[in-house]
C-alpha cells in the first residue's frame, strides 16, 4: 500500500538533483567558545579557593605542608569545569542538558515521577547498569568507585583545613569540620580507629579493585584486542602508586618510626598530583560526566506518557514525539538536514523548545519521521528502483 506522506521514487531523485545544499546556521566561534569556558574555569577556581579560606577560617587551619594538593586539586577544578564547558557545548549533550533541567524543574513532573530522580540517583551510586554485564565487573567497579570517592571526600577535606582533630584537656579528640565542632570521641575505641584509619581502609578497598581490574585487563583477550596503554592502563597504575604509597606512609609511621616518611610522602604527593591534573583528559572523566546520565533517566521515563510519533507511512507509534523532534533538531544544529518533503508534517510535537530557524525547518517531513521497519522498507525499493528496468545486469 502506497502513501501519499513519502515521496515516489523518480520525485525523490528530481528533488535530491535540484534541492540545495542546507546551509548550517551560524554558531559560536570556537574562539568565543573557548573564551567562555576558560572564564568558567576559572570562576571555578576563585570559588574553591574562596570555600577552602572559609572552611579553614582564613587559612589559619590550612596545613602549608599540603599546598602542593591544594594547588592541584584548584588546577583540576579549573580544567575539568573548562573540558566540561566544552562538552555541554556539543548539541546532542547540550539539547539532553537543558531538557533536562526542564523536565527536572517541572512541578508536573515532580508530582507524577517523586520517586524517580532518588532512584535514578541511587542507581548511580549502586551501578546496578554494570551489574547486568557481570558480578566480576560491578565488583570491580564498586571497589573502585567507593575507594576513589571516600579517598578524596577524605584526602580533600584534611587538605583544605575543612576537617581537623583537636585533643581536649580531658584527653578526648574533637572532630571539627568547616570550623565548626562536631563530637568528641576516646582513642582506644573501635570507632576511633575506624575513623583514624579510614583513608587506609579506603585504600585497601581501591587496591582489591585494581587487582581485579588488571587480572580483568590482562587476561581478558577481547579487552586485551581493544585497551590503550595511555588511556585504560595508565589511570589504574597511578591509582595503585596513589594507594600503595598511601598506605606504605601508615606502615612506616607504625612500623619503622618514620624513617622514611619524607621520601615516601614526597613520592606520593607527586603520585596524587600526577592524577590530579590527569583527571579532565583521561578515562577517569567520566565520574564527572556520569551523574548527567540521571537527567537522561529523567528524559526517558517522563517521555513514556507522552504522545508518541506515528510513522508518516505506515501511521504506527514507534517512539515519543518529543524525542523525534529533539532528534530532528540536533541533527540540523549539525548541519545534518535529511527533508523528505518540504510540505509540513501532519504531526507536531506540543512541545517547541526551538529556535525561529529549527522550528520551521524540523516541521517538514524528515526521514526520521519513518519507523525503523518504513526505513528498510524505502531503502530496498530505492536500492531496486537505482538498478533500472532491466535488473541488475552484472548477475
């Protein structure tokens, strides 16, 4: 059966010989752009160091034996912000950004989906998304994931003289935190120890994860087919020389009475440093990038009530109307336009959150107004309709 929504064959080659190249509307330099992402760097910057003067109360609780973390924690704050800046400026994440926090700020939404950003939060924390590749793999990943988080929430805090201990005259230890106190507690208690201890204890649980990460990357052949020394081994190896030295300053404290504290410290600020300003431009990006997948959860499941996108040739429902329309638009801030037709489609999504260019232009008939099932359909008729009427005379 045969509709009038897609053009025939012979007008679509009429039309693909005399339509005109679409012309890309102007976007952002990439000077302006670039510009634009250094200043948020560097507000960035200014805001971390404005939190660490007031969290260690002018810098009177800031260890100046720390600076060189400190400094490299602000570097990786400034280039992260600045590599993310960038990212968001890409139309795909940009337009999934912005949705977003529309959907997110929609009191509507919240009514009807309470429950969905804790849960989608939760999942993040948990990556149950890995644990249906494989238990070896989630437990690799937690280890490494919980390590690395407590470590810096940890190695952070002390860093910036936002958390600190004092001993009262009755020989307790007073927890302080951004200048404020919070409990006192004994030394000779289990909690005391867990507490005193708790980088070691986040150390080990990064080592177990590194061990089965490299086992994983050394005996896997599929992985081994596809890893890059730079980019998947060397982030883990400056991972295990972070937590191997961590704790060899422990065992030297306890063990050979700081002899040596200084070389082994030395070594392992350097090791910090080095991962630190690693971090924007390799793999461990992605904890940053990660948490903006709740805004797609939050895209995905507010968009299944919504109305749907029929086929234009068959007129079933095959995804939601407002998925299709964003598709449509991110494809033309690229200077991708696939119009099948230019008379406006039947269907418009009731949502419009486009330019007065993208509007128009992604009201036509497009190619993504076909179902999947329409689209193999049009490209075996086009594939026989190119072989003339006397069939393929190369068989």
């Amino acid at each position: 059966m045969e509709h009038s929504a897609v053009p025939s064959n012979s007008a679509s080659r009429n039309r693909m010989r005399s339509q005109q190249p679409h012309t890309q509307k102007a976007a952002p330099s990439t000077l302006g752009l670039r510009t634009r992402s250094i200043i948020y760097g560097i507000v960035a910057a200014a805001l971390l160091t404005l939190l660490i003067a007031i969290g260690s109360r002018g810098f009177h609780w800031f260890d100046a034996s720390l600076i060189g973390y400190a400094v490299a924690t602000i570097f990786a704050t400034a280039a992260v912000t600045y590599k993310y800046t960038f990212w968001l400026a890409r139309p795909p994440t940009g337009r999934y950004w912005r949705r977003s926090w529309q959907l997110f700020l929609s009191y509507e939404n919240f009514r009807k989906y309470t429950t969905l950003i804790p849960k989608a939060i939760g999942d993040l924390f948990t990556q149950l998304f890995i644990r249906k590749r494989g238990l070896y793999r989630w437990v690799t990943h937690q280890c490494i994931f919980w390590g690395v988080l407590l470590s810096c929430m940890i190695t952070f805090s002390l860093t910036f003289g936002w958390m600190r201990f004092t001993q009262t005259p009755a020989g307790l230890y007073q927890l302080w935190f951004f200048g404020f106190p919070l409990f006192m507690f004994r030394t000779d208690t289990f909690f005391s120890f867990l507490l005193l201890h708790a980088l070691d204890l986040t150390a080990l649980l990064l080592v177990v994860g590194l061990i089965l990460a490299f086992h994983r990357r050394f005996h896997d052949l599929a992985l081994i087919a596809v890893q890059r020394f730079r980019f998947d081994i060397v982030p883990l190896a400056l991972l295990m020389a972070i937590a191997v030295t961590g704790l060899a300053l422990t065992a030297d404290n306890l063990w050979l009475g700081g002899a040596y504290y200084w070389f082994i410290s030395l070594t392992h600020e350097a090791v910090v440093v080095l991962w630190l300003i690693s971090l924007p431009f390799g793999k461990f990006f992605h904890l940053i990038e990660r948490p903006a997948t709740v805004g797609i959860e939050l895209y995905w499941r507010t968009g299944e009530g919504t109305e749907m996108q029929r086929c234009a040739r068959c007129q079933e429902e095959f995804a939601p109307a407002r998925f299709i329309k964003d598709l449509k638009k991110t494809l033309l801030d690229v200077g991708e336009d696939y119009t099948l037709r230019d008379a406006p489609v039947t269907q418009q999504s009731s949502e419009s959150t486009g330019t007065v260019v993208e509007e128009p232009a992604t009201n036509k008939l497009w190619w993504q107004d076909l179902c999947p099932q329409c689209k193999r359909v049009m490209r075996a008729q086009a594939h026989l309709a190119a072989l003339g009427q006397g069939g393929n005379r190369f068989l």
